[in-house]
C-alpha cells in the first residue's frame, strides 16, 4: 500500500478510521 503515492488516500484513510472509531464508541 503506497501511501506516500497517495497522499490523498492517506488522508482518506485517517478520516474513516477517526469515523470508524467515532461509530464504535456507541
């Protein structure tokens, strides 16, 4: 997985994950 390739995946990629955990804490 080549992050640094895209940077903009990254940033997706932070964003579902803080989602992701956002959901869980309910």
């Amino acid at each position: 997985y080549l992050l640094k390739e895209r940077p903009d995946d990254s940033m997706l990629l932070r964003l579902v994950t803080h989602i992701m955990d956002f959901i869980g804490n309910y």
